[in-house]
C-alpha cells in the first residue's frame, strides 16, 4: 500500500483539572497566536480556548494505513507532556491525496 498524507483532527476534552493545571494551561494561551500557531503542521498543534473544556490536536502524517490511531497516539502524547488528563478523544482523517479540488470555471 502506498503512503498518503493526512490531516488528522483529534477532539476530546480536559478531565478533573487541578488548579495548578488550570493555571499553567491558562499560562500557556498567553503566547499562542491561534492564526498562527493552530494550523495542521507534522509537529501537531494543541489547541483550546480559556474554558478549558474541550480541546483539538492537529497533526499531518504519512503513512500508509491507520493515520486515525497514530493522531490519537500523537494527541496523547501532547497532553501527557502537559500533564493533564482527558477523555473521549476521537480522530477524524482527511486523505490529502484523494481530496477533490474543484478549480473554478471560467467565464467567457
């Protein structure tokens, strides 16, 4: 199977945390430029907003199957760094090599 690159949005939400958590996570919306910081990139980008609530991880990879386990894996990973806990992630994969473009038509 050939490799494809994805775009894997992984979405889940903060569970039970502490004050200290809330503080550093506060903390760290200090410097974040969403238009800058938030988009798919191969690093991943952890995103949320001063709720605390809900949260998404965007990540591109390539592989050649089961993108959708490595972007959990990945998102994991990120928030364990963080130290906070979470629950019901879920992942949803583009396919960036069998997306449609639709070119716009010309006139005349």
């Amino acid at each position: 199977m050939a490799e494809h690159t994805y775009r894997v949005l992984v979405r889940g939400r903060f569970a039970d945390l502490t004050a200290e958590q809330r503080a550093a996570l506060t903390d760290r919306l200090a410097g974040f430029d969403f238009l800058r910081d938030a988009g798919f990139s191969e690093e991943g980008a952890l995103t949320y907003d001063e709720k605390l609530d809900f949260f998404s991880y965007r990540v591109v990879l390539t592989a050649a199957e089961k993108p959708d386990e490595a972007g959990l894996r990945r998102a994991s990973t990120a928030l364990d760094a963080l130290g906070v806990d979470f629950k019901g992630l879920k992942a949803k994969v583009t396919d960036m090599d069998e997306m449609k473009i639709n070119r716009p038509k010309r006139l005349g």
